[in-house]
C-alpha cells in the first residue's frame, strides 16, 4: 500500500465486515456470549508511541471478551508484566478494560482485528486487515515495531510495503528497515515468538528471553 492510500484508510472502523468468515463468526459468538465485546478489538496505548507491538489477532476469551488487546487471558500476563518492568506501562495487570492500565510511550494492536475461528486467520483475511496497520503505521510513525510472531511479522513487512523473503523471522531478530515512502524515516524491527500460552508453558518462550528482547527495545528508544 502507498503511503496515500494508507492515508487516505481509516486506522480502525469498529464496524468494519470485509472479512464474511471472521463478521459471521463473532455475530455466533455474540449470541452465544452476549457479554462478549465480540467486534474488531481497537489499538490501545499512546498514540504517539515511539514502540508499536504487533500482535496476531484478539484471543476468544481475552481481547474478544475484554475489547482491548492482550486483555483477560494468559498472553497477556507475560506481555503486560513485561510492559511493566521496562517502564512501558503503569502496572501489570490486564484482566479488564476498566482496570486502569495505561501505556507509556507504547501502543498495541493486532495484524488482524477481528477473532478468528480456532485463532487462525487465513491469508486473504491478514491481506483485508493489513490496510488499518498500514494506515497506523503511516499516521503515527513508530521507531521500533515488536512483532509477536511470524504472522504479525509477515505483515509488519507488508503493510510498509517491504518483503518477508529479505527480512525473515527469528526470536530476537533485529531488522533495520530500509526508508519508504510508508516509512520515510525508515523503523527497527524486533521480532519475538508469541507470548501464547502454548509457547510459555512448552517454554519456547521464557520470561527470560522475552525480557532481552525488551531490554534491546528500552536501550534503543532511550
């Protein structure tokens, strides 16, 4: 996407139906759990965020629930004391929208808005999403994007209009992206493994590791 057209795209429309799997999907969910937000999950943060986390997309119980990314599951414990730690957030909990967590220099959103089936978005659903991540990153240009995961990764990369094949993913890759017209500045991208239950509990993913990672990020930022 050009940094016009991304532009001239709305950063989030709450009642956005482009994807019909992923609307038809939350319309059953919202019957099923009518206390469930169940709509596009927002961004959350500082708007003017020098540091974007780019997560996957809202967990069934956790941000599809909460409204607000990473909020009330398990991925959210370790991102959120992580946040808490390096002077990104102003406490550590995240288990409700109203519980007055506030982020510091940092936003949050995801490649994909919208809860998918199984958490499993498929690829025209990510190409759909990616031009609200690339309207967010033109408008309010960060330095440093963290992307949690391959996915987030992959479409970090396009929505700046840059290929995956010349960037590849790895845990604690440090990417230093080329200027654009997306990001004429030009950005550093950190990559991380997700912080999903399933790579926190197989220990794929230690608070340990996770903690370099944001150790890179505070050093670079500051």
């Amino acid at each position: 996407m050009s940094k016009i057209a991304a532009a001239k795209t709305a950063l989030f429309n709450p009642e956005c139906r482009a994807c019909p799997r992923l609307s038809g999907f939350l319309q059953e969910i919202r019957v099923q759990q009518p206390d469930y937000f169940a709509r596009p999950v927002p961004p959350f943060g500082d708007a003017k965020a020098q540091l974007m986390i780019v997560g996957l997309a809202p967990g069934m119980h956790g941000a599809n629930r909460t409204g607000r990314p990473f909020t009330g599951d398990h991925a959210g414990i370790l991102l959120y004391e992580t946040l808490h730690a390096f002077g990104f957030a102003n406490h550590a909990g995240s288990s409700e929208a109203n519980d007055g967590l506030k982020l510091k220099n940092c936003r949050i959103t995801n490649a994909v808005k919208c809860l998918p089936p199984q958490n499993k978005p498929d690829v025209l659903e990510i190409r759909r999403c990616n031009s609200y991540l690339a309207a967010e990153i033109v408008a309010r240009p960060p330095r440093a994007i963290l992307a949690l995961g391959t996915i987030a990764h992959q479409a970090v990369l396009l929505a700046i209009g840059l290929k995956s094949q010349q960037f590849p993913f790895a845990h604690h890759a440090i990417h230093d992206l080329p200027a654009n017209k997306a990001t004429p500045n030009g950005l550093r991208l950190y990559d991380s493994y997700h912080c999903s239950r399933y790579n926190t509990q197989t220990k794929r993913l230690t608070p340990e590791m996770f903690q370099k990672v944001f150790s890179d990020i505070r050093d670079f930022l500051s």
